[in-house]
C-alpha cells in the first residue's frame, strides 16, 4: 500500500517526458527482466506449471494489462489526490464479483459493518468528484474536459483492478505468489509492447534525460516486483474484499504526497469526502474481524 501511494506522483512527473505506452511497456519491460533473472538465480524457487496453472496466469495478465495502463493514463489528466481517491470505487466492483464469484466471500459482503463501509465509501467518493475546485483545476493546467476524461479512466481502472484482484486469488490458491508474478509479468510486458511498438516512442527512451529513465527503473522494482509480489502473497492469505478494503488507505499517503510535491490540495467536501472513504474502509476491514 504504502509503495503504490507513492507511484501516481512518479508516473504524474514521467508524462512530461514519456507517452503513457512507452512509460508503461518500460516499467515492466525492466521488472519482468528483474524476475527472471532472479528465477535464473534461484532466487525464485523453481515450479513447473501444468496447463490449468498457465490458463489462471492468462486470466491474469488480461485485466492487469488493461488496469496498469488506466492506471498510467488517468494521471496525464489529473493529479493523483483526486484520482487516488476516485479509483477507490473498486471496492464496489469487488464487492458484486466477489458475491458472484466466491461464496466463502459472502458472509463478509453481508454483514452491516461491510455494507455501511462501502457505502460510506461510494458516497466520499462521490463527494470527491462533485466538490472540485475549478480554480485549483486552473491552477494545474487541468481542464473540465481533462477532468471527466480522467475520471472516467479512474472508474475503468477500478474495474479491470478489481478484476485483476480476483483472477489473482483464484491463481495463488495453487501457485506461490513469487512464481504467480514472475509470469504475470513477462507476460503483461509482451503485451503492453504491442501498443508501444504501434502508438508509443520508444526513442524517448534515449533522447530524454537520464534522471528519469532512472526513476522509472527504480519504480518498476518498488511497485512492480515488490509490491505486486506483496499483494499476491497477502491475496492469499486474506479475503478478496478485505485486501481491497485495506487499500482504500493507500489515498491517504497519496494525498499528502501529491499536496507537498504539486500543491494538489483537496477542496472542503473532498476532505469530507476523503474522510468518509477511509472511514468506509476501515469499516468494510473491521468485518474480517467478526468471528465466524
């Protein structure tokens, strides 16, 4: 949480020298090399996978594609304070596919506890998007189109991010996490090539300066390999609603950051409603305690 908080600033800071398919392939271009090498190491525990395993890491790949790239893309139009919070409405997607999909799920998704805190956290979020302040927007250099084209790659970013949550905790039920994510990745880089081969400038990659081409790296490792290897490994062990539950915190930092960093402050009623969306989250989070 606390190393995916920090990275909408970094991928803020790199839209000004990179296009969103070029940061993207790159970033996971480098992790994906990080991990097999660390597989051709030993670091990575050898594990033969049979066909049903390899089916589960596609599933994956297919929606972490698609959630790694909404993720990059909205921050080209907003600044990550709104758009933290904003994507925090995967609680509600993750809420419905989790009923439909795992039934050991649903006596968390029914307690009044979990319902009030995703409600409370709809309606922050809501809040967050009505109150915007639009000479703060002016400020930024962010227009009224830039803002709704924004949100609205939030909300899909917080759909194909719920999806990828729950194709996950159907993969390490079986594959260890370090394994599970060393595929996903290889395989997710193969296909965020394909855009930047036909969209994006790879010779950016060399013209720009070095300094962020250094960042980028160090991001890969912080909040690819190791977070994303931390989020497998706490899928595991951990309910599906409740892991997204907790994440609903990862805002908090975000917001704090992007206020020292851009001057990205909140308005009034996104406080409130930023408040309210880590109050739903830590009530959605209080019924995995509730005994069964």
């Amino acid at each position: 949480m606390v190393m995916w908080a920090a990275t909408p600033l970094f991928v803020r800071h790199f839209a000004s020298y990179y296009d969103v398919w070029t940061q993207n392939a790159f970033r996971y271009i480098f992790a994906a090399s990080i991990l097999l090498v660390l597989g051709r190491l030993g670091v990575i525990p050898p594990y033969r996978l049979n066909r049903s395993q390899w089916v589960k890491l596609a599933l994956v790949t297919a929606p972490n594609a698609l959630m790694q790239t909404t993720f990059a893309g909205m921050y080209y139009f907003i600044y990550p304070a709104v758009g933290s919070l904003v994507s925090r409405v995967n609680i509600i997607f993750v809420t419905v596919l989790s009923f439909l999909i795992f039934h050991d799920e649903r006596r968390v998704i029914r307690s009044p506890r979990f319902l009030i805190g995703a409600t409370l956290a709809f309606v922050g979020v809501c809040s967050v998007i009505i109150g915007r302040d639009p000479e703060l927007l002016a400020r930024l250099n962010v227009s009224d189109n830039d803002f709704w084209i924004g949100i609205g790659i939030c909300v899909a970013n917080a759909l194909f991010g719920s999806l990828y949550a729950l194709t996950i905790k159907h993969a390490v039920r079986d594959i260890p996490p370090l394994v599970c994510y060393r595929h996903v990745s290889w395989m997710t880089a193969i296909v965020l090539c394909i855009p930047l081969i036909f969209a994006g400038g790879v010779s950016d990659l060399w013209r720009q300066p070095v300094l962020p081409l250094a960042l980028m790296a160090a991001t890969a490792i912080l909040s690819l390999v190791v977070a994303h290897t931390c989020y497998y490994a706490a899928l595991r062990e951990i309910k599906a609603v409740i892991s997204s539950s907790i994440m609903q915190l990862t805002p908090v930092v975000a917001c704090l950051l992007s206020a020292l960093v851009y001057g990205d402050h909140l308005a009034p009623l996104q406080l409130v409603g930023g408040a309210a969306v880590i109050g739903g989250a830590w009530l959605a989070a209080l019924a995995q305690a509730k005994p069964e």
